[in-house]
C-alpha cells in the first residue's frame, strides 16, 4: 500500500547524533511533514495511525529517532517492519559523519555525546557507530553530512522528501502605510511615495488600490510600470538566491503614506506577476486597508 492508498506517508529520521538530525527535522517540517522528535518507539504506530485517521490533516509524519530512547535499535528495526506490514511503506533517513567532524561539532557546542558516559567522546562515537549498524544497512537513504553545509543538506532532503508544491518559494506581497510603522517581519521593504498620491484627488480619496480608477491612475503615473519592471526582476535574482540557501518564505512589503491607494494597487500587480512564475506561490496581505 502506497501513501496514495494508505492516505499517508511515513518517514523514520535517524542517525547519529551530530550528523544533522534537527536540520533535517526543520527542514522536513518546512516541507509540510508533521514531524515528531524522539517519539518512544513503541508509540510510532499509534501516532501514524492517528494521523491516517486525520481525513487529510495529517498527510505526511516523519519520526525522528536517536539512541536517548531505550532498546532504541531493536525497538525501532521491529516498528519499522510493522509500519510495512499495515502497508506504510516507511522511508528512512539515516544521517552520518567522520569521527574527526563529529568530535568538532560536539565541541564546537561544548555538549557531551549521549552515550560517552564517563568515557571519551571518541568512546561514545564509537559505541553509538556500532549499535546504529544494522539500521544503517535498512536504511532508504544515507547521507555523509561531513562535507555538507546545512543549505546542502537541506536540498538533498528536499529532493528526496519534497513534493512539488512544498518546495515552492511563498513570497506574501504587504502593502502598508508608513504613518502606521513599518512591518516588522519584512524581508524587504519598498517605499512607492515617489508617485502622486490618490488622496488628493477628491473622486478618488474614498476608493483604495482595489478600485479600478485609482488603479489605473496609479499605474499610468511615470515611473510606475518602470519601477514594477526593475523591481520584479531584482526580486528574481534575489530569490535564486534564496532558494539557494534553502529560504522558501518571503514577505514583501510595499508602502505609501496611508496604505490605502499606491501601495495596494502596486502590491496587486507586483503579485500578479510574480504568481506567473514557475515555482512560486504568492498571497497578498493588505495591512493597512480600512484604517481611517
């Protein structure tokens, strides 16, 4: 049984402990995965279960599993086959490094290894390598994060792990008035006070960016379309960019003076043209529309 039949895919996270677990972890979340950190093996059944139950709530769980849980390896090798069994076809993740990158990364934190005891931290290493054995050699998918940077194992993950619409770039467009403050979660911030403001023309002070007439006043003003022309592509060269650093959330801010006329008429067309492009998924948010 497939996910399409079982109504939800299922993937096992693990590996060992300073490989890239918790990167892989925000990053499947990103993706749209419910995921679920150390969850007791015993209770993995269960939790898909449930969200099989979801009626397409829950469409996608991951499980990430390190050696903190007891009988870790035999537990979670037996759940595993069981998930297969009822027809859930777990995928699994299995992250690894060198001893050498590993030492560096547990000191770089100055944070034990979970099974050095009273021992070193090459001890601990060693004994977690041995015990995470017969997983690895299960495993659907192994990666070497040694010489990988955490934008590199993100993009793996999102290759394995992404669909389509999950790895799209989300770019909200905010249109906002500067006399009520600056948004504070922008990545960018324009400001479109260079045109003719609408509010002092009388007929069209009560309409806002929504309405055709002050659109097309506001559009038709010199330098407008330019501005949307070099604006638009900038915004494409910044966010190859992004997707190359694995950031797939970009809010755009637009403002004038009030938030009523300039900066929503732009932001509807800025967003228009940004949602004809392949890979991209935009909203548009009117902060200050309706404010007196």
């Amino acid at each position: 049984m497939n996910a399409e039949k079982s109504g939800i895919e299922v993937a096992v996270v693990t590996g060992l402990s300073g490989a890239g677990r918790s990167t892989a972890a925000k990053c499947l979340e990103d993706l749209g995965w419910f995921v679920v950190d150390n969850l007791p093996p015993e209770l993995i059944a269960t939790m898909v279960e449930l969200g099989a139950q979801a009626r397409g709530a829950i469409t996608r769980v991951a499980v990430v599993m390190d050696v903190r849980s007891r009988a870790f390896t035999e537990d979670l090798a037996s759940i595993i086959k069981d998930l297969d069994a009822r027809g859930y076809k777990p995928r699994v993740l299995f992250l690894e490094a060198t001893d050498a990158v590993l030492i560096r990364r547990f000191e770089a934190v100055r944070r034990g290894h979970p099974m050095q005891g009273d021992g070193r931290l090459q001890d601990g290493i060693e004994a977690e390598r041995i015990l995470l054995t017969p997983l690895k050699q299960e495993a659907d998918l192994v990666v070497d994060t040694s010489a990988l940077s955490i934008h590199q194992l993100r993009a793996k993950i999102e290759d394995t792990f992404g669909s389509e619409a999950a790895s799209r770039t989300r770019v909200t467009v905010l249109s906002f008035g500067y006399k009520y403050g600056l948004p504070m979660d922008a990545d960018l911030v324009m400001d479109v006070r260079f045109l003719p403001n609408p509010f002092w023309i009388p007929e069209l002070r009560e309409q806002t960016g929504l309405d055709g007439e002050v659109r097309n006043y506001v559009l038709s003003q010199e330098g407008a379309d330019e501005f949307l022309d070099r604006y638009h592509e900038l915004l494409r060269l910044i966010g190859a960019g992004y997707r190359r650093e694995g950031k797939r959330y970009l809010t755009l801010a637009i403002g004038c003076t009030g938030g009523k006329h300039r900066s929503v008429a732009l932001s509807e067309e800025l967003a228009g043209r940004l949602a004809s492009e392949d890979g991209t998924a935009v909203k548009v948010v009117h902060r200050d529309l309706g404010r007196e």
